[in-house]
C-alpha cells in the first residue's frame, strides 16, 4: 500500500511540475486499484474514478472514466454486465472541481456507448458538453444539469432511451433537466432519444434546427406547429381563438416580402383570433412572418425589443399594444394593417423605419415620444383617416411623406435637425396639408421637400418658421407662403 500511495504521489508532483498541460491525470480514492470491488455492508461497490486533461488554463476537462457501482451479486454482474435487482446502481458524477482543479467540460466521446452508467449528474459550473459525450449510453435515465452548464455539443446525447421518469414539469427546479444557464444545443444533440415526450426549454438558447430529431416531443409539436430548434416555421391549422405560441420558441421564421406570405397556413391564415400570446421566450420577428394575421388584440412581450419589417403585413388588427422594451419598429413592420385606429408608442422606442404603418387606413391619430431619434420616410404613406401626427420634443430626424393622408397640420418639434424627402418627395400629393412649422435648428432639409409638390399644388400651403431659416428659403422657391413666427406654438 505504501509503494502504491508514493506512486500516486508521483504522479500527482509530474502533473504540477509540467503544468498538466495536454496531460491526462487519473482522479481515484488511492484505497482502491482501478476496476475494484470491495463490499460493503453486503453490496459489492466500485468507487467512481475518473480521468481528465488540464488546459493551459489551469482547468479540468473530463476524458472518461468510470461511475461508482453498487451491486448485490458481484459475479453475475461480472458475467452479463447487467444489474441484479432494483437496489443495483451505477452513477457517474461530474464534479465541479477534481484535484483542486475547476472543472470547464467534458470531452468529446468521452464516455459514448457505455453501457454501465445509469445515472449521470453534472454539477453546477460545468461548462459544456462536448460533442457524442453521452452518445448510445442507453441505460442511463434522465440525467441532472447543473447551472452554469453552458453548451451541449452534436450528438451529446443521441441515441439514448432515458428509461424512467422523464417528464419535467414548469417550476421542478431541483431535477430540471434543462438549466437557464444553456446558451446552445448542438445538432442532434437529442436525436432519436425515444423516451423524450415532454421537456421545458432553455429561455435563450441557440438550438439546432435537428437537435430533437426523431423523438416524441419534436413529433408533437409537429401537429400544430414545425419547430425546429427553437425557430418556428409554420404555424398549422390552429383555429383556437387565442393563438398561442409555444413556450421555447425563441424567433420566429421569416415569410415571403414580396407576396406577404407568412408562416401560417391557408386554415390559419383565415382564422379571426381573439388574442396571440408570445412567450417570454421570444426575441425575434421574421420579416412577413405574420403577414396576414386576422386577429383582436396583439400585446407584444418584454423581450421582443425589434419588430421586423413586414412583420404583421397586411393583417387586420383592432388593438396593437407595444412592450415598454420595444426599441426598433422595422420598415413596413405595420404595412397595410387595418382595423386600429391609434396606438401608443412607448418611450423605449428609439427608431421608428421607412413606412412602419403606411396603409394602415384606419388609423386616425399617434403621438411620437421626443425619446424617438430617428423617423424614417413615408411611414404614413396613404394612411386615408390619419388626421393628428404629433411629434414631441427630442426628436432630431424625421423622414417626410404623408402623401393620401388627411392631415391638415403638421408641427415640427424644436429638436428637429433633419427633414428628409428622398424617398417621399417632400409634401407632395398632400393637398388636405394646409400648414407647416419647420424650426429654425432644422438646417438639414432635403431641396425636394416642397419642389415637387408646387408643381401640381400652387396654393393651400403655408410654411411658419423662423425668418433667415432653411425653411423660408425653400418655402419662397417653391412660391409657398411663409409666416415667419417664434415657435410652432404661434402657429394656428
């Protein structure tokens, strides 16, 4: 015994003295000769050891090993490599630290097609899961995922049965399957896993659209929804009148611009829904890929913080409420939406695009926060009921184009730097338009903003502003009349 403990001993010194790097290390109860039996209490136990390599970093990454087995009948265990009774266990723990070392992963195939693991438990601060680590381990029940646990690799676990309890129900912290903590499974990750019916996704992982290939859970979520990974692709022939989306899904796919084809079907599509709901999971709206939507009410989530372009195009809305979160509304993000006829837009909205809500022809009044930086071009275009456009101080850049509106004044705020028309062509095709405030701190004006609608309309326009501005000097040039006043206040 004493001979074997100064070999340890050794062994333990070269892998300091090296710095253990690319060095693999045995971690063992030094009582023990690898592969022993001792018995205890009337079972026959084998003590977990395992082996492993230490990166540059100075932390541990898991190569094999084996689990700790307790066993009743130690001969024919040894015969059939099978256990005796129900009392028999083997669980194979990965450790947080090994030999003062953290413990960051678990190598690729480290312990793939072994048949004596049972149960597996990885502690919290495991980092990652290479890739096959696990595979065709097809005793091996439902294993436990510590927190922290960052990334499962391809093919971590393919092929297993996870034979015992698998479901895993909202709030089962203590054996979640799945931590918070993941940020990615890799393709395959689950594929084939027979067993799998019922699992409660991480909120941000990145998941390959073939991680849960071929199991029961991906098959039933294929009967009203095509999820792969966590991007849903189709929505099919759901006509419940509230449109729930499932929890997990993370972004959804993106429809055809052009056609305003979505991700619904012919049966959804015509559908009139009371209600969508988007877990808290989402964080992505494809462009057009709820073209279309026939619903009463839309409540955008926390975590939705940019609506794509064309996302609800063409759809027919009656009440739209954005997240206090929403940042972004995306070019044509509201294009051809009918059936709201206001809608608030919160104080986080930083960037409003290129025709975010042009044709929606029952909208009648919106009010644009002064936290907004930038607004783009036309995002009003033929919106036939819009009478009021307010706009607060603190926006500095606002894109023209109200062309088919019945918009009679528009004020610009103080704060306004930049009035674009490249896109619009300025106020033309406006003729309900019958007067402007333009400051005089808005210095950048497109030369368009009022040429080209003085060649079809000579009249019915009157440019306020400050005298010497940049706005008297293209108001005179286009022959519109200008009213030189403090503020917009003054205007009537």
């Amino acid at each position: 015994m004493k001979k074997y403990k100064s070999y340890i001993m050794a062994v333990a010194f070269l892998c300091l003295l090296l710095n253990a790097d690319r060095m693999t290390c045995l971690a063992i109860d030094t009582q023990l000769d690898e592969g022993e039996f001792i018995q205890q209490g009337g079972n026959f136990v084998q003590y977990q050891k395992l082996t492993y390599k230490v990166n540059d970093n100075g932390e541990a990454v898991i190569t094999g090993g084996v689990p700790e087995i307790t066993v009743y009948n130690l001969q024919e265990y040894r015969k059939d490599l099978a256990f005796t009774s129900n009392s028999d266990r083997s669980e194979l723990v990965i450790p947080a630290t090994i030999d003062g070392y953290p413990v960051v992963g678990i190598a690729d195939r480290a312990f793939a097609y072994r048949q004596d693991i049972r149960i597996l438990r990885i502690e919290g601060g495991v980092r990652y899961i290479g890739a096959y680590a696990f595979a065709g381990c097809r005793h091996m029940g439902t294993p436990r995922l510590g927190e922290g646990l960052q990334a499962i690799g391809e093919g971590a676990f393919r092929d297993n049965l996870f034979s015992g309890d698998w479901e895993v129900k909202m709030g089962y912290s203590d054996n979640g399957f799945l931590p918070d903590s993941l940020m990615s499974i890799g393709k395959e990750a689950f594929a084939c896993c027979s067993n799998m019916k019922t699992i409660l996704l991480p909120p941000f992982a990145d998941i390959d659209p073939k991680a849960f290939e071929q199991t029961p859970w991906q098959e039933a979520r294929d009967e009203k929804f095509q999820i792969r990974g966590s991007c849903l692709e189709k929505i099919k022939g759901n006509t419940d009148q509230i449109l729930e989306i499932p929890y997990g899904v993370t972004r959804l796919a993106r429809g055809e611009w052009m056609t305003g084809e979505s991700i619904m079907d012919e049966i959804s599509s015509q559908t009139v829904y009371e209600e969508i709901v988007f877990p808290n999971t989402v964080v992505q709206l494809g462009d057009s890929c709820l073209a279309r939507l026939k619903i009463k009410r839309i409540e955008m989530p926390d975590s939705i913080k940019d609506i794509q372009g064309s996302a609800f195009m063409y759809g027919e809305v009656s009440e739209i409420i954005l997240s206090e979160k929403t940042e972004v509304i995306g070019e044509s993000a509201f294009y051809g939406v009918d059936g709201f006829e206001t809608i608030r837009i919160p104080p986080s909205v930083r960037i409003i695009e290129d025709l975010a809500f042009a044709k929606c022809w029952d909208l009648r009044r919106i009010t644009i926060p002064g936290t907004v930086e930038s607004i783009g071009e036309e995002v009003f275009f033929e919106c036939k009921s819009l009478m009021d456009v307010i706009y607060e101080e603190g926006i500095l850049e606002i894109g023209c184009g109200y062309k088919d509106t019945s918009i009679r004044r528009i004020q610009f705020p103080e704060s306004t730097i930049s009035i674009g028309a490249r896109r619009s062509g300025g106020f033309w095709c406006t003729p309900n338009l019958e007067r402007v405030y333009i400051p005089a701190g808005a210095t950048d004006l497109d030369d368009e903003l009022f040429s080209i609608r003085a060649k079809y309309i000579k009249d019915g326009l009157t440019v306020y502003g400050q005298k010497g501005s940049k706005a008297e000097e293209l108001a005179i040039q286009s022959g519109y009349e200008f009213i030189e006043v403090e503020n917009g206040d003054e205007m009537p």
